[in-house]
C-alpha cells in the first residue's frame, strides 16, 4: 500500500513573539518521522510524507495514498486542533489511523472528558474550570481540596504543567491561573491532587481494545508529592525510572484495566491511546487525562512502555497500523 504521514515537525512551526518555552512540546522530530516511515516500509508499504499544516493540504491534494497514517498535532491552541487533520482526510474520504474528529477534539477539552468519564462511575480528581480573570476573582475556593495542581485545559505532553503548578492554598492557586491564562491564552483547569502513584496505560486495537500494559513513572530523586512535569519528561533518563509491569496490587490492576477499557470505550477512541491515573495510598485509581493521539517518538510513554514489556518500537507502529487496517479491510485488498 501506498501510505501518507502526517505530523507536525518542532522546525516546520514558526513562534509568535512572546510564547512559551514549551510552546512546541508536542510537535514532532525528524527522527520519530524518520522511524514510523522505515518501520510501515520494513512491513512492504511505501510511504509518502505528507507533513502538517498548509504543507499537509497541498501535498493531500497531490499525492495518491490509500491511507494515512496521522500523528499531527494540529496548529494554533484550540481545542479542536488534533481533529484538523482527520477532518479535511474525512472531507477528502481518505482512511486514517487512530480516532475520529469528535474524539480528538473532546479528550484534548480535559474539563469535558472528566464530565464524562463521571457520568460513566470512572473516578476522577475534583476539578474547576477558569476561562477569565474575572471568573477567577469570583471564585469561592472554600472546600476546595488542596493540594491541587494548575493545568492549561487543552494541551497535552505535560505543557504548562511546571514545578510551580502544585499549589496548596487560595493564593497560590489565584496567583498561577492568573499567570497561566495569560501565558496559554486558554481556560486552565485546576484538579485536586491525588498523592500517590503517576501511573499511565497503553490501550491497543478495538475489537475488542486490550490494554498493553501498565506502568508506573517513579521518581529518583524527592517522591514527596512527585509531579510529572515537562522538566521531568525532558530529562526523563535522569529523573525517573519506568516500571512495567507496575508492582501494583492485584485489585488496584483490575481496577486500572477496567477503567482503562471502559475510559477507551467511552469516549470512542480507535486504534491506540494512552490514559493517565494518579492511585492514592488505598489504592483508588482516579482517571486524569486520556491521550487518543500518544507520541511514537522513542522518548514516549507509550513506547517505553512497549519496550519494557519486551515489543520492538517497530512491532508497537505495526500493532497500531494493523488495529487500522481491520476497520478499513478494502485498503488491505488494494
């Protein structure tokens, strides 16, 4: 088959003035395109690099693929922007691996996924939603649980989550939702802070789905009140160790498995995803965030996680690519 890729490169996005550091966080390398491209052609595909942005719609409209194999994050920050690529492919009826615009664009929206992942009985961490200073200076942060960390709503690869956005009072919270929506330019989600184990799960395939694994991050260095910031996830050789499969109890793992499935199912996620827990110290898993478009590179969660349990980077892309191509049975006969 003749297979297009498109993602987005950190280089290929040009920065407006005064942006954060972690502006291009879940941009993409040349070495991660470079891998998913030589790992579709070591199973016998030829792949056409299709890019993102316009360089994505001109390139389309030109090449003849039978399917697309997506991993862009979209441009600008809104919400919706993970579904940019997936909707013009649709437009276009272009198969595509992965899920579909409505999902991307409501598991991105963290305040929404959690209103229903709730209705559903999947425990989360108590939340509130800022869109404005003025909003802000309304609130009531009595009862509140704090800790809690102070989050941009629509991002993903930790952005915006820094060693200063675990706050343990009223004023610090004001303080930095009034920083961050300044700096991010969008709502900032605050949740409650679980103190316990940063636990992530690779979800795999649709019918039905099976959960790769699980794994927990723990921390070299300092474990009171770890947080999994961007700091940590660039340095993450350094700081942290990966355990897979996690040394978790047998009821907690159950609980994550099934909640993982439940969460995928939910939200109507296809092919691959990755959902994040924090298990307090009873062993509760509560849902924080899903990610139904997780990172390939070698740096990623979802492929540590993969090569812990023994996968090839390799056999991970062609597992996600296989999950696509049994929803899309006539690009396999062409």
């Amino acid at each position: 088959m003749r297979v297009g890729l498109s993602y987005d490169l950190k280089e290929a996005v040009i920065l407006k003035d005064a942006v954060p550091d972690d502006a291009l966080e879940e941009y993409d390398s040349p070495t991660t395109i470079e891998y998913i491209k030589s790992a579709l052609e070591g199973i016998g595909h030829s792949v056409v690099k299709l890019g993102g942005g316009t360089e994505f719609i001109l390139n389309i409209l030109q090449e003849k693929v039978d399917i697309v194999f997506n991993i862009s994050e979209g441009r600008g920050n809104y919400r919706s922007r993970e579904a940019q690529v997936p909707s013009i492919l649709e437009m276009l009826d272009i198969p595509y691996i992965g899920s579909d615009p409505q999902c991307l664009a409501i598991c991105l929206d963290k305040a929404l996924t959690k209103k229903l992942i709730v209705q559903a009985g999947i425990p989360t961490p108590a939340w509130r939603m800022i869109t404005s200073l003025k909003e802000l200076s309304a609130m009531s942060w009595q009862g509140f649980p704090f800790p809690a960390i102070v989050k941009p709503a629509y991002e993903g690869s930790s952005k915006g989550v820094h060693h200063n956005s675990l706050v343990d009072n009223q004023k610090q919270v004001i303080e930095t939702v009034a920083e961050m929506l300044e700096t991010y330019s969008q709502p900032v989600l605050v949740e409650q802070f679980i103190d316990g184990d940063e636990i992530t799960v690779g979800v795999i395939g649709n019918s039905p789905p099976k959960v790769l694994g699980i794994m927990r991050i723990l921390p070299r260095k300092n474990n009171n009140r770890f947080v999994y910031t961007v700091e940590v996830k660039r340095d993450w050789k350094n700081l942290v160790d990966y355990e897979c499969p996690a040394h978790l109890n047998e009821k907690t793992k159950d609980k994550i498995n099934s909640y993982s499935l439940k969460v995928f199912g939910v939200l109507e996620c296809r092919d691959f995803s990755r959902i994040d827990f924090r298990v307090s110290a009873d062993g509760m898993p509560y849902m924080l965030e899903i990610n139904p478009l997780p990172g390939l590179g070698d740096y990623s969660d979802l492929v540590i996680m993969a090569t812990k349990l023994g996968w090839k980077h390799e056999e991970l892309i062609a597992s996600v690519f296989s999950a696509a191509l049994e929803r899309h049975p006539l690009c396999v006969q062409r």
